[in-house]
C-alpha cells in the first residue's frame, strides 16, 4: 500500500482546499490534459516543504462540505506520466494513486521533492507556449510572474531547505491509527481496601458481642503494626473513612502509571539531508475522560500498608525517573504536548517518545471515543512547520 493513503484519507474527510491540496470532480479527460499540466505545474512550484495533493473524485461544495463523486474507471498512471514527462522540465516526482474512500474509487496525483523550481512547459502543447509556467497561490492558479522568479532563485541563494518527508506511523499497526483498549473491571486501591475492611467488619459482627469485646488474640503494640482482622469493628471504620487520604499516592500510581498506556510513534525522516534541531510540538483536545499524566510517578510502596494505615514514610524518586519524558500542559481544553528532537537523521527510523507517553485507560468513558493527535515538527533547516496527524481510537 501507498504510504500516503492513509494521509489522502485524512485529507478528505478533514481538510479544504489550500496551496497545496486541491480537489477535483472528476479525473481529467483527454480534453482537460492542458489544465492537468497546469495544475501540476502550479503544485511543483509553490514554495512549501512536503508533497503535494491533487485528488480527483471529489466535488468540494464549500469550505466544508464535500461530495464524494468517485472516479468509475480510472486511468493508466502511465498515460498521465507520459503527458507530463514528456511536456514539463525539469523532471517532476509524481506519483499517480487509487485508494478506496467511502465505498468508492477517489485518485490522487501525489507531487513531492519539488527541488529544482521553476517547473515550465519544455514545449508548446495545444494553448501552452515552451516556457510557459503557474504557480498555485492559495487555492487558485496563476501564471508564474516576475516576483515568482526572484522569489524562487532568493531561497535558493540564500539557503536550502529541507526538501524531503518525514513519516510519522505507530510500529504496531505500521499506520497513524492505534486502537488502545480500556482496562475492564478497574478499582481504586482504596476501594479495594475498603471492600476488604468491610468483609472484615461483616465477619466481626457475626461473632458474638463477647467475641468482640474481648479479643485474647490481639497483638498488642501500635495500631499500625496490627492487621484488620486485630482491630475492633470501630477503628476499622475510622481507617474506611480516611482510606482515600491514605491511599491517595497508590490511587493516583495506579492511574496515572501502572494502568496507564505507555504510547509511543516512529519517526522516520526519508529526505537526502538530517533535519537540524528538530523538535515537535504536539496538540489534543482535552475530551472529558481523557488524561493525560505530565510526568511519570513513583510507586509509594511504603507509604500505605495493607491495613491502611499511613506510616508517613515515602522513598524519593530516583533521579531520572523522569528523564526523556515529554513536557505536558493542559489549558483552555486541550493538551500541548512538547520535546527536543535534537538533529532527526535521514533514513533512520528513531522514537517520537524519549520516554513513552503516559494516557490514563482505566476511565470506561473512554470506551468508543476517538482522539486525534496533531503534530508539528519544526527544525532550523525547516521552511515551516511539517504537519502530521496521528489517530487513537479507545475500545
């Protein structure tokens, strides 16, 4: 499968026109081969770093709505390239696609590297002069003018920009998607320990009142050192009321780490060069059941006892324990979530994580919603930001 399929999906059924994604209705005929050699044109010659999309079978009504009209016999991709090889200069990378959408056949011309602008007709075909050349500027086309020029062969004595891709993809499923599955059945620490002291009264209190009274067996020494079953019915009550005090560090441990699903992606740069001091930045929508923790905890094993009672003791940290994880702030309703790359080289797949993400999945709201991660790498040698979506779904 195309790399890029599952990015072509994304893109109908989020995104409208822009510079460098442009919808069509149909494919082009062999009537319409001077507006496909334009319209290749004007995508090759935009000044942006990443592919662009040409996708045909779908009508755009307005910014937002979109009918998907579907392409019922498509053409040879060795037809299209023939047309533009043989009619363009200097040589563009294209790809030409079919991908499945909505039980219908959509098609994608898939333009990238784009390095060696301006891209001119390198001869006259039918109302297209030899030299003549477009420019996509927004999501219109226009003849490529002066200020075009200068501005192209400016980038290209100034510096050079990284020209590559970057892929972005979950190791499990090779793709942006990621099923996560909910833990089923999930209890607080402090509730476990509060059914338990609960058993413990029952049992007490179908003994006789002697019994209960007098309890030769107890153990004497403090109150701490003594398990449920040697308290009196009393002052176990008194430790099921403080329980979620007592227990508040297991509970938050249990959420927040133990229970948590330690996410991670790949990161893949597939350009000629390394991008140099990357880091990303990486927004969610902050849904009503979604946590995530921003750091990583320590479990306070001997801060609470299998009595519950607190013995005020809690071993630090180590030092590194969170060494490598990702900055993470919540605010007006969403997650932004930050890290340092350093220089991402060419061809080597590497984390996205220096430390896996942590996402809370104990909550059972969380059952059949879904979360789109949307990232933003940056790098010195980046014109923009390269932008990336990675999709979670919870079952």
């Amino acid at each position: 499968m195309n790399k890029y399929i599952n990015e072509l999906k994304e893109i109908v059924q989020n995104e409208g026109e822009s510079r460098n994604i442009d919808f069509k209705k149909t494919e082009y005929p062999a009537t319409a081969y001077t507006g496909l050699l334009k319209d290749v044109m004007a995508m090759a010659n935009i000044n942006y770093a990443g592919p662009r999309f040409i996708i045909c079978g779908v009508e755009l009504k307005n910014d937002t709505e979109k009918i998907i009209t579907g392409i019922d016999n498509p053409t040879d991709s060795s037809r299209y390239a023939q047309l533009i090889n043989e009619n363009i200069e200097p040589e563009i990378q294209f790809e030409y696609v079919h991908f499945q959408y909505d039980n219908k056949i959509l098609t994608a011309f898939i333009i990238h590297g784009c390095s060696d602008q301006p891209y001119m007709m390198r001869k006259d075909y039918t109302r297209l002069q030899k030299g003549e050349s477009f420019i996509r500027k927004g999501s219109s086309t226009s003849r490529l003018i002066r200020a075009d020029i200068d501005r192209i062969f400016e980038q290209r004595s100034v510096s050079i920009f990284f020209q590559g891709e970057v892929e972005l993809f979950f190791e499990e499923t090779n793709s942006n998607h990621l099923e996560i599955k909910i833990i089923e059945d999930f209890e607080l620490p402090s509730i476990v320990f509060k059914r338990r002291a609960e058993r413990v009264i029952r049992e007490k209190e179908n003994r006789d009142y002697i019994t209960q009274a007098y309890d030769h067996h107890r153990p004497t020494g403090p109150q701490s050192e003594l398990s449920l079953e040697h308290m009196n019915v009393n002052e176990i009550r008194s430790l099921i009321s403080v329980a979620a005090t007592n227990f508040a560090d297991e509970d938050t441990y249990a959420i927040r780490e133990h229970h948590s699903y330690k996410l991670n992606a790949t990161i893949q740069n597939n350009g000629e060069e390394y991008i140099r001091n990357a880091s990303f930045e990486i927004e969610i929508d902050s849904a009503e059941n979604l946590l995530v923790p921003e750091k990583i905890y320590c479990r306070q094993i001997n801060l609470n006892t299998s009595n519950g009672v607190s013995r005020g003791y809690a071993p630090d940290p180590p030092a590194n324990l969170n060494e490598g994880y990702p900055t993470v702030n919540k605010s007006n309703g969403k997650y932004l979530i930050k890290q340092a790359i350093g220089d991402l080289k060419h061809g080597i797949p590497e984390n996205l994580f220096k430390a896996p993400l942590r996402i809370a999945i104990v909550n059972p709201g969380l059952r059949g919603t879904e979360t789109i991660l949307k990232i933003r790498i940056f790098g010195e040698n980046l014109q923009r930001p390269i932008s990336k979506v990675l999709n979670l779904k919870f079952t």
